[in-house]
C-alpha cells in the first residue's frame, strides 16, 4: 500500500479511516496475550475463534487462515526474528514488541503462505495502522516492503551461517529453534545430520488431533463409526487411538462431551498402556498416578484397572488440576479416587501401590508442536530448577510400589537431563532395577536400544515421551 493511499498528500483529499480486517485483529490479539501474559496459543485461540463465530465475523476459512496466522508465526519466530533483523536499523530488543508481532504476522504472510505479495503487505500495514497507529505503520510498511524483495530460501541463504561453520547455530536459524534446544535434542537424538533436520521439521509441523477412547466408556470402534472413514483414521500404535481429519472438531462429537472419549496425543496413550501391561509378582490390587493433572492418563489408567478390579489412586498438588482430573474421571466403570496432594510428601503409606506412574513436570521440549512458543520461553537454566522435583517424585514412586510392583517415569521431553539421568541417578540409590519397555508397545518401531523407550515425533507421529519402567526389588 502506497503513502499516498494511508495519508492526504493534497490538499482537500478526505483522510481514510484504517479498516479493521476480523482475521488478523484476531492473530494480533493473540500473539500480544502469548507475549505479554506468557499465555499458550492452544489456550488462547480456541476462545477468541468460538467469540469470533458467535459475533459473525467468523466463516471456517477465516478461523483456518486465523490458526495458520498464529501458530505459523509462532513456530517459525526464530527465523522471522533474523530475517527482521536484517531488515531494521536497530536491535530487535529495541523494537516495541506490538510492532514485532505485526512485522512477524506480515513476515509469515510473505514467507510462509501464498498470500501475494501486494495483499500481504497492505494487509499488515492497515492492521498497524488500526494497532499501532500511522506512524509506526509506516516504519512496518518500509521493513515489509525489504522482505517481499527475496522468498524464505533466499533470506536463510542470508541469514543463517553455513551449516559447515556452525552446524548448531544453521539448523536454530534454518528451524527456528534456540540453539541450546538444537544441541539438547541433537544431544537425545544422536545420529547424523538428516535425523536432526527431521525431528526439527516435524516439529514445525501441525499435529494431528488424536481421541482416545477411555476404556470401559467407549472404544476406537464406537469413534470411527460415529465419525466415517472420511472423518477420522484408527491410531497408528494405540488401540485406542482414533486420529481425526485436518478440520475436525472435538467439541463436536458426543462421546467427548460426554467424557467418554477425549482428546490425547498418543504417545501419552502408549506410557499408560505401557505401565498397565507392565509384568507384576503378585496381587494387582492398587494403582497410583502421582501426577495426575490434567488427567488424561490418569483416566485411561482408571478405565484399564477397572477392568481387573483394581482402584486407582489420582493424586495431584495443585487443587484446581485435581479438579480436572475428577472431570475426566468422572462415569469412569470402577472405583478410584482423586485427591489434592504434594507427590514429594504423600499421605499414603510405602509400599501401597502395586503399580505407579510418575509423569513429571518438565521443560516441555517433546511437545514443541503443540506448544510452538514454549521454544522461546524455556532457558537451560529451567532443567536446573526441575532436577530436584524430577529425582524427588521418582524416589516417593519407588517408595510408594511394593517389592515386586512396577513404577513408570514419564516425561514429556527428551533432554537426557530429565530422563535417563534422572532414572539412572535414583535407581542406583534404589533396590530397583529397570525393565526393557520395548515389548510393551508391540508393533512401535525405532525404540533404540533400550530398555527405556523415547518416542518421536518424526519417527513416530506422536509428542517426544519418554518412559521408564522400574521394578522394585527390595
């Protein structure tokens, strides 16, 4: 968009009002709550879409084109931030953070869609006109104006160092992760280049939606029949795993408003089954999640100890998750029982539980996809305040199985800081030993060497879980 058209350059030519587009106020909106209240795209989007429906400024290509905006913007900010970067005057610490958001929604226009290139730029700078104000939509205008002049392959050709002078800092710009995030994943991974490059691309792609049946209330079956083959997919691991069409809608199938059924990626499926398939010398009586919030394992464990007779425990420290997980426990066939308490000083006596699940808090770095921004918000000097809680909910797990049952430390990250190192450092204090996880999640290929098991998301399809399984033994 050209000055002339924003502002009057002669005389008597009546000023044009800015004109609000729905769909990128919208992104803006969004990307201002994740920046300025370190809020989650997954939490906030969906809200902001069911206000823009119910108001009628909302069809379901302009809630697809709002969810590209956002989560597109978010999972490619490393690059963007370069790209900008060349293109400004001034450290990007010195930009005001709303422009930023502007320029990197307009970056992604540009770069990442096939919006042309006209419609993108004069798209962007009327929504900086609207949230910002003339003159600083006129400094959006100049910098967009750069980045339309060269296509993504040509500014990473710019931007990032050859990947032979630093491999690291290259693939962190080429795929938009920090590079610490790069080398601890490297570092989880091993391997060569092309097995890094692919974790890193799949985790800037779009997940799946994945239901899980809840046994005991519904079944794969029951979903894919409500739903019809050109709907939803049965899981790829998981027996009850139905994976939903891109544009599926939850909320709308009855068997998860119903909390028969709910949405869970099926990695975590896999951990819960894992542990429940898991072999024990003797009775099978008590079962213990220990960190139940939100709730989802914990109601595929209630369903699956049902099924033998045995109660689970649900325990979680903070009230308001326990409630969640009450929630999704709820209607569950057998008994079970949820409660608010700190995992590190349980009430219950050791040695209760024939089986446990510990699924600890973590840096998140296994669910980049589904939390694009958690990349940018997570430092190394996370896993140091982690360490104690992780080592101290694993020795309560162990204390709490009997001699003979079987604990599973779980984490939804595959930094070796916070899982073999955390497994390795408790067991050895432990009369305990590891079990080979592998057979327990029959038909998964690439689990390594064992006997622990890391999924991947370019391997698997599914978040990047990791899972011990643990027998005690004295």
């Amino acid at each position: 968009m050209s000055e002339q058209s924003r502002r009057p350059s002669k005389p008597g030519k009546p000023y044009r009002r800015p004109q609000k587009d729905p769909v990128r106020m919208l992104a803006f909106e969004a990307l201002r709550a994740v920046d300025e209240r370190d809020a989650y795209a997954n939490l906030v989007l969906p809200p902001l879409l069911r206000k823009a429906r119910e108001k009628g400024d909302f069809d379901g290509r302009d809630a697809a084109l709002a969810t590209e905006l956002v989560y597109g913007t978010l999972r490619r900010q490393g690059t963007y931030d370069a790209v900008i970067a060349a293109c400004v005057d001034r450290p990007l610490r010195e930009v005001d953070p709303p422009v930023l958001d502007v320029l990197s929604l307009g970056v992604h226009q540009l770069l990442g869609t096939r919006i042309p290139t006209h419609a993108a730029v004069s798209a962007s700078v009327e929504l900086a006109r609207v949230v910002l104000g003339d003159g600083r939509a006129k400094f959006v205008n100049a910098v967009l104006r750069k980045v339309s002049q060269h296509d993504l392959e040509a500014w990473i050709e710019k931007v990032a160092p050859p990947y032979d002078d630093d491999p690291e800092e290259n693939l962190a710009v080429v795929h938009s992760h920090p590079r610490w995030v790069v080398s601890a994943l490297w570092d989880a991974l091993g391997g060569g280049r092309a097995g890094i490059e692919d974790l890193l691309e799949a985790d800037n792609e779009r997940p799946e939606v994945t239901l899980v049946a809840r046994p005991g209330r519904s079944t794969a079956g029951e979903l894919l029949d409500v739903l019809g083959e050109e709907s939803a997919l049965p899981g790829r691991w998981s027996p009850y795993a139905v994976r939903l069409s891109e544009g599926g809608e939850p909320g709308a199938i009855d068997a998860v408003r119903e909390g028969r059924a709910g949405v869970q990626d099926e990695g975590s499926q896999l951990v819960a089954i894992a542990l429940a398939n898991a072999p024990v010398d003797g009775p099978d009586k008590a079962w213990l999640d220990g960190c139940a919030g939100p709730g989802g394992k914990a109601a595929m464990l209630a369903g699956l100890a049902a099924e033998r007779g045995a109660l689970l425990l649900a325990s979680e420290k903070l009230p308001h998750r326990a409630g969640l997980v009450a929630k999704a426990l709820a209607g569950n066939p057998g008994p079970y029982q949820v409660i608010a308490a700190d995992g590190t000083r349980p009430p219950w006596r050791s040695g209760t539980f024939d089986r446990v699940l510990m699924d600890v808090p973590c840096t998140g770095l296994g669910a980049l996809r589904r939390r694009p921004e958690a990349r940018w918000r997570r430092r190394p000097q996370d896993l140091e305040g982690f360490a104690p809680l992780q080592r101290g909910l694993l020795r309560t797990a162990l204390d709490s199985v009997r001699v003979g049952g079987v604990v599973g430390y779980a984490t939804c990250s595959p930094h070796l800081a916070e899982t073999r190192a955390v497994v390795d450092d408790v067991v050895k204090q432990h009369a305990a030993e590891l079990i080979d996880a592998r057979p327990l999640l029959p038909g998964v290929p690439a689990l390594g060497d064992g006997p622990d098991v890391q999924l991947w998301p370019h391997l698997h399809g599914t978040d990047a879980m990791y899972l011990a399984l643990i027998r005690r033994t004295g």
